[in-house]
C-alpha cells in the first residue's frame, strides 16, 4: 500500500512539474540570480493597469478575463546573457512551444512563442532584450489571435 501511494504521489509531483508554466521554469534555474525581478500580476490587477481603448474596452476586458496570470522578469544587467539562456529554455521545450513572431536587429530582439491545446492558445511567451536590459512577459490562460495581435503591436520598435 505504501508503494502504491509513493508512486501516485510521485506521479503528480512530476505532472506538476511539466505544468509549471516558461517564467516559472526559466526562474528555477536562476533563483540565486540577484539581477532578475520577478512580478506577477492577476487579470484582476491587469483590468486596472492596461490602458485601455475608450471604444474597445468591452472586448478587451473579455480578453483579460480569460487569463489566468502573468508573470514578468526583467533585468538591466547581462540582457543578452539571459536572452540566450531563454532561447536555450525554450529549444529544450520544443515539443511545447512553437514561434509566433520575432524581431531582430543590431540593438533589439523581440521573440513571441507559444503554447497550444488544440487549437486553443493556453500559454504565450514574450522574450525582449534591448540594449542590456532583457524581459520575459508570460501570460497563461485562453488566448485570441486578436490579443495576441494587440501584444504585438504594443511592442512594436518605436524608431525616431
């Protein structure tokens, strides 16, 4: 009996751990790390925070809600140090993730991927390093293209 229960309690340890979401996991490899700051933030609280259109607010607080949370990490030191070590989390997630935009230049990358259950978009990643600062934005939940796309365009270079 207690073997049984050793191994269903193990098999739910490790069902746990391969739900764990992309900031979470990129963030148990760098818990020593001083320079990452980590701030998650519920829909309740993005409600309040986004800025919304006047016209469109019905439908984006539709989107919001549909989320389940968002974490960011940030760092102003070694951006592409941890750029890199991010898309090395990611290849290692392959079979989890799949690209969805990216933007490359000699100051800037810009990299969205995300996470699908069937056809529904449940995870979205958003990798940002600029200069030496370097971001991770990670939203789960259920996702429309059309709140993807507003990401998107929110984040879009703005070049003088």
């Amino acid at each position: 009996m207690k073997s049984a229960l050793f191994i269903l309690w193990m098999t739910l340890v490790s069902v746990t751990v391969s739900a764990q979401d992309f900031a979470s996991r990129f963030l148990e490899n760098h818990k020593p790390d001083g320079n990452l700051t980590c701030v998650t933030i519920s829909p309740k609280m993005m409600e309040k925070v986004m800025d919304l259109d006047v016209d469109d607010e019905g439908k984006m607080m539709d989107m919001i809600s549909k989320l389940k949370s968002m974490q960011m990490l940030t760092t102003q030191n070694n951006g592409h140090k941890y750029y890199k070590e991010a898309l090395k989390v990611l290849d290692k997630n392959s079979d989890r993730f799949e690209p969805y935009l990216s933007f490359e230049d000699k100051s800037e990358n810009f990299q969205i991927m995300v996470r699908k259950k069937r056809s529904s978009i449940i995870e979205l990643v958003m990798l940002m390093c600029e200069n030496d600062c370097f971001t991770i934005i990670n939203f789960t939940g259920n996702m429309s293209q059309d709140f993807i796309a507003r990401l998107a365009k929110s984040m879009e270079p703005k070049h003088s």
